[in-house]
C-alpha cells in the first residue's frame, strides 16, 4: 500500500506554446508497481492551460479545485466536483478561468505515457 501526500512529490513544470502554467505530479504509476493505471495530478495556474491534443487512450479527470473550462469541440464550464470521462482519440483541452490554482486528478491506463 502506498499513501502519499501528492505535494511531496516533486512536479514537472510545462510552460511553452501548447501547454501554459500547467504542473503535473505522477502519484500512482509504474515505479509503484500500479500494472493497470497511473494517477496524476496536475495544477493549472489561472490563465494557464493543457495542450489541444488527442492520443489513443480514454482517461477520467476529477476536478479538486477551481474552475475553468473543458473543450471538446465547443467550451464547457468545469469546477470542483466536476468528473470528466474523455475517450481516446478526443480532442481535448482543459484551461483555468478561475482566480485560483485549478487542481485536477488524471487517471490513464498503464503503458500511457505518465506525462
């Protein structure tokens, strides 16, 4: 068994022209021996945003804290409490419009890459 504070984690910081404020921990992953998935988190900083991108696999996001917006295809509002199911080969993208750090918990299935 594995308990963890995620904050003790050291992240990985992405700041360029497709991803913008955006830090993300591997929490739960292959170095624990976790054969079927990985759970990452990541923070949005406000203004900041995740690459529009697609890839094979499906994966489920929780949001934890803060708010901000989903794409698909069209925006779509998001905030605490909220869970998102993206299959694969979706288009997606997920940026903060929120005054406060947009925390988020991403599952994906193992042999994905961490991050």
């Amino acid at each position: 068994m594995k308990i963890i504070e995620y904050s003790s984690i050291p992240s990985t910081r992405f700041d360029n022209k497709l991803a913008h404020g955006v830090s993300g921990r591997v929490v739960i992953g292959s170095a624990d021996h976790a054969n079927n998935f990985c759970m990452r988190v990541f923070e949005v900083a406000p203004g900041g945003h995740t690459p529009r991108h697609t890839h094979l696999w499906e994966h489920e996001i929780f949001i934890h804290t803060g708010s901000g917006e989903v794409w698909n295809g069209d925006w779509h509002p998001l905030s605490a409490g909220h869970a998102i199911f993206i299959p694969g080969n979706e288009e997606h993208q997920i940026r903060n419009r929120g005054d406060v750090p947009l925390v988020f918990v991403c599952l994906i299935p193992s042999g994905a890459p961490e991050l």
